[in-house]
C-alpha cells in the first residue's frame, strides 16, 4: 500500500449521534498510514465547492481529542443537504470539484451519509472512472433511518434506536404514574419517513409501548381507534409509537389528515410531522381517552449523552475502513457490515459497488412486522438488540457533556 | 426520640425524576430508627382513601433496590392529583384518613409533592392540632418547576434543568449542521407553568441559545418577530427557549393565539402547549427564516438517564430528614434546603411551618431577567449551576437502563 497524496473527508446529511466517530475513524486511519495532508469538507461537497477546506491536523490533535469527537453530536465538519446534478450538461461542476482535488493533491475521498450522499460517492467514481481519473471515492454509511442497502445495518443507527427505546422506557413509567385513577393514552412520534426501524425500536424498551405503528403497513385510522377503545377497557396507561410516514391505504400520509406540514427539505422530500398530535387528539375524540402526543424530533439524532458503544465502534471502524480501502485502491464503494452471528455478536467488514446502494431505501421486513401491523415481532428484537448494547458516557463539565468543536485556526 | 408506631410515606403530584430518590432516603431514615412497618400510598393520598396500602419493606428490601430506587423515573408508589376539600363540611373525608391512620397504627405521615400537595399535609396537621390527634405530618418537597417558597431550590429541578441544558446543547450544534448554506430557527418549548426556572435552566448549556422568554414577563410578539429577523442577518442558527405559560401583556397565554388547547389537569390548572409551534410559524410567516419546534414534554420529569447527583443526594437527605424530624416530633412543616455557600457549594437542612409554604408560587426574581426580558443574568446561571453538578449512571440491562417497579406480592 503505497500513499499518493492527500485525502479528504466530509459529512453529508442530517447528522447522527456517530456521524463524529466515523470522522475520528478516518482520521487515525489517515494519520496511521502517514498521509500527509488530511482535510475536512467544511459542510460537505456544498462547501466543498467553495473550496471550504479544513486542515484536520490542527483541530484533531491527539487521542484526547478523539475522544471527544466521539462523544460531540451534530456534524463536527457541518454538513449539508446538496445534490449533485447529473452528470450529462452539468460538466462544469464535476471539472470544478476534480480540479479543486488536484489543487489540494487529494487523492482519497470520503464522503459520510445516507443514500442520498452515497449517490455523490457514485456520481463522482462514475465520472473519474469516465475521464480516467486516478482518486479514489469511498463511502461511509451513516443513517439513523438504517435504511441502506447490502449492510445489515448502518451507524447512527443503534445510538437512535437505544436513545428513543429508554426514552420510551420512562415515559412508560411516567405515563403509569396514576394508575387506576386516570386513564391516559401517549402517542409517541418517531422518525423514519419511509423505513419504520426507527419506530420498530420502540419495542426494545422492555416494558414496551402497547402498539407500534410502521410506514411499511397501511394505517387504518378506524381500526387503530377501535383498538385504543379496547385497551381502554383493560388498561388505564396507554403507550403508541408511530412513525412520523404512516399512510392511509390510499397513499396519502396520515400526518397529511392533520393539516401537517407539506414543506420540503433539501433533498427534495416531504417533511413529516404531526402525526402524533393528529392521533392523540382523535383518540379523545372518538373514545373519550384522555391522550396526548411526544415528539422525539431532532434528539433522535443529536442525543450523544445516550450512545450505544457498539454503535460508535462500528461507526468509528467504518470510518477507518474506508480510508484503508481507498489506501489500497478501492474505489465506488461503501463500507458494509455484515453480521457473523448474533449471539455472541460478531461482526465482519466488508465494502460494496456504490452502484447497488445509492437511492436504493431498505425497509423493515413485512413478515417481521406482526399482529395486522401493530407490533413487531421478536426476529426484530434479535436483529436490533445487540445495535444498542454498551455505552459510552459523555465527559461532563459544569454540569452538561463536554464536545469539541471547530476553532477558528487550522482553516485552510 | 422513641418510635410509637407505624410510618407512611405517600408520592403526590407528576413526578420528577428524584421522587424516588426521596422515598429512599424516608424508607433508610424508617429502617434506621427501627420503625416496625413502613408503609406506602399506592396513588397517593387517593389510594389511601381507599386503603390501598404497601408494605415497603417487601419491596425495598436491601441497599441494591435502593440504588434502583435512585434510578427509576416516575413514581415508584404511583401518584395522585387529588386535592383535599376544605375541613368544614366534608369531616367524614378526614375522619376517614384518621380512621384508616389508627388502624394500621401509623403514626408518621410523610407526603412528596409540590404546591398543591403540600396543601395536603397542612390540612392534615391542621385537623390533627384541632382534634387532639398526635399523628405527625411532613412535607417533602418535590417539582421540576421549582416554585416552592422558602426553601432554596427544589428537590427534582436541578435533574430536570440538567435534561434541559443537555438536550438544549446537543440541539444547537445540530442546528448548525448546515452553517451558512441554511438558515434555520428552532423553538425549543419548556415546560414552566407560571415559574421560568426551568426555562432558564437554558442558559446553562453553556453554548447557550439566543433568546429565553420567561413566564415572569409580559411576551411581545412583535418584538419578538423583530430579534429573530435581526438575529437572521447575522447568523444562521437560531435557538430560543420559551415556556409554555408565556403570557400576552393582555393576560392571555401565547399559546391561546395558536388554538393551544385549554384543557384542565387533575388540580384544575389550565393545560398549556402548542407555543413552541405557534412561534415558529410565526417566524416563518413574518421573516421568510425557515423555523421548526421542539417541546421537551415529559421527558423533563422522567429522563432519570440524565440526574444531577446534587439533585440525587438533596432528594434523598430531604426524605431522610423528614422522616427523622417527624420521629423527634416536628409536625406541619416542609424540609427546606438552605444554601451556606455556592463556591463550594455547601448547604444545610431545615424545616419550615407549611402554612406558608402551601399554594404558594415562587417565580424567577425579575431582577435576573435581562435584555428586555429575552435573557437571564449571571446570577440566575450562579444560582443553579451548582444543582445540576454530578452525575448518576444508569445500570443498564439489554442496553437500556434498568428500573425498579412494585412486584405484586407485598400489597396489604
């Protein structure tokens, strides 16, 4: 293996609780092979493209650091939602972002993200393979979405599901605290706009929420109040969780009954949320419960006080990989993980032709997805269990976890 | 000090994330003195009008529960919000307290809550003083709003304000992911009904959000329209903390503009919600600035995976001592914490008459709210930081923190 210049990594995408330790990973890796010059995109292949450029070095210095990066939330490098345009007519932007890497002599690109970002993994190896380019174009998952192809599952995720399983875990408790003496219902929201595995992990809480509710089944809203009535009769605290993209058989999004939002994000999408209001306040209204709604929203992603370590490992390691990867040559590719068994959980690395994973959504199985689409059954405890096992506890400082953050030196 | 009979210990109110801390330290104090049978309320004072009592001691049986104890989120005895009426015309409700007291011989009355449960044990020691009953009744302080009086602070805000601050941390360096390429705004809605303490537990984050509305102050929408437009031509992330009972200069809550709802709880209080999503439409409508909310909910009195040790240990000595003070004779009062000294945070115990402690509200001094009320000063952030200091690690199982709950045996 034989190091030809300098490398590059950038953060892509709405962050994740571990988007930072795949960072940390690549930058050891880098710093372990001896590459001279590692830089950061500062906000992706957006700010790229203005030559935004961050020297690693002097911002991530020692071991110390590293652990702190493990444990900062957000996009340390910042990120961005852009899309690269088609190749065909749009010449320019690819020429631009090939002669920047020359300027700076990268050779190695790493980019970190969903299948959106992964789709500029492709788009760029596409067109170095296309106008015989030497650089290398690796691609390091990241969702808490864990809707990537080919991997078993992606980093960020395991650190969500175990934040949204113990949150649930004491709302469960909280919602309980009156017993007998007063019925209440809690409709809890969760992310996931098309791939329920974010809601799924609401099963992993252990006192588990009553029903669960994923995107991959029609919703019927009838059904659903006829069996918060049912378990009104039975129970007086009632948990929900539902994923912010359920639809009516009909295709339209339930969030879409409620007057919710029709705003798009960057990438284009629908942004989804008021589901859980929307429900809550039918459930009061059909049978009487009492009931309100908890949106988890942005802590799904950005709560590192409550990381899964295994999460941060792989995250980490997939980092590293795929810096050594594009070391010896590899290029389109990303990083996959591919579970040798699950108990003991052992787990091997491997990568994948880029082409068969970006754009490409993976959702949670049906037959997992039991009880006419209320619950999820226990091959997805087994599957997801072990994502959310250990941890790693933030290092306080008056009071609230420490991170670390860009400073204003080491800007290139 | 001799021990002539029974004790019983009795969760009121929503609860905090240190209630049971409390009830640790009054089960250890019973245990202690040798009192025969500890018991509790199963739902508070409610429960036990309908003599539905628990043998603590079959349920916190060693120092490995207690440790749980410390550990668990909302209330381990279950909760009630059930005021009780007014002595004159309704004796047969207190003869009945009394009666069911003398039949398991309980001498010692403890009650944790916050106003409307202190009214509670006032009202008890009262009708005991006028019919010669030599029960004792004592207070334990308890609210996340932290708006009892006299004594410093309150046992269960500085674990709430410590979610806050976290929660708040992480939320602002996710809103910057995108840096200059998008501008975007985040409401952060706080719990606080009338009292901004917790919405002032913002300001501890450290990297500290832009603008914190207190209840305290008159809100002025349109104002408020103008910083955040101001605050947009200067940077792209925008955090503001508000609370829920943020209040017109008309009278009206902010969120009755938004069609909140106004539904009533358990003590009659008018149900405050909906103000964090009202704000952030109004930013989009007025300034064009793309805006979203966040409401914290009830994950502000239930993440006991993120406690403040300080809040663990006064929580604990305040059910101690009440349960000591109790022993030695003390009757109608609420533990009081005294603060010696902030650097080094040094503070000593009390107890206090409840008649002037029940119903009433104590609210943030207006003095330590700044910049035409869109900020708290230095001394607010003098003022709490020490309570949110320390740390208490969950013990985790399966990879979400564990619990302890009421078993089914050990029910009288």
């Amino acid at each position: 293996m034989s190091i030809k210049g300098n490398i590059i990594i950038g953060q892509s995408g709405g962050p994740t609780a571990v988007i930072n330790s795949s960072l940390a990973g690549a930058i050891d890796a880098a710093k372990d092979a001896g590459v001279k010059k590692i830089y950061g995109m500062h906000y992706g292949i957006e700010g790229f493209l203005n030559e935004d450029i961050i020297d690693l070095r002097k911002h991530v210095k020692n071991s110390q650091d590293v652990s702190l990066l493990k444990r900062t939330p957000s996009a340390f490098l910042g990120s961005c939602r852009y899309k690269l345009p088609k190749i065909e007519g749009n010449e320019e932007v690819y020429e631009k972002i090939f002669s920047i890497l020359e300027k700076y002599d990268i050779q190695y690109f790493l980019y970190n993200g969903g299948n959106d970002s992964m789709d500029t993994v492709k788009m760029l190896s596409d067109y170095a393979a296309a106008h015989g380019k030497t650089q290398r174009f690796m691609g390091i998952p990241k969702t808490i979405d864990n809707d990537l192809p080919v991997t078993d599952h992606c980093p960020g995720y395991g650190s969500a599901a175990k934040y949204i399983a113990t949150s649930l875990k004491e709302i469960i408790a909280d919602n309980d605290s009156y017993g007998p003496y007063r019925t209440s219902a809690v409709i809890v929201e969760i992310m996931g706009r098309h791939a329920g595995w974010l809601t799924a992990a609401a099963a992993l809480a252990n006192n588990s929420p009553d029903l669960i509710y994923l995107p991959e089944v029609d919703f019927d809203p009838d059904d659903f109040v006829k069996r918060v009535g049912e378990l009104a009769k039975e129970k007086n605290s009632i948990v929900i969780a539902v994923s912010e993209g359920i639809k009516l058989a009909d295709g339209r999004f339930v969030c879409e009954l409620s007057g919710g939002s029709d705003r798009l994000d960057g990438f284009g999408h629908k942004q989804l949320s008021g589901v859980g209001a929307f429900l809550a306040s039918l459930i009061t209204e059909k049978t009487g419960v009492k009931a309100r709604s908890i949106e988890f929203s942005t802590l799904q992603r950005c709560a590192s006080h409550v990381v899964s370590r295994t999460d941060v490992d792989e995250a980490y390691n997939a980092g590293y990989l795929a810096a050594q990867k594009a070391f010896e040559g590899n290029t389109g590719e990303m990083i996959t993980i591919k579970v040798e068994s699950r108990r003991p959980y052992l787990v091997s690395y491997d990568s994948f032709d880029i082409h068969q994973v970006a754009n490409v959504e993976r959702k949670v199985p049906l037959e997992w997805i039991i009880n006419d689409g209320t619950y999820v059954s226990d091959e997805f405890i087994e599957y997801a269990r072990p994502l959310i096992m250990g941890q790693i506890e933030p290092y306080y400082s008056a009071g609230v976890p420490q991170h670390i953050s860009l400073s204003k030196e080491g800007k290139e």
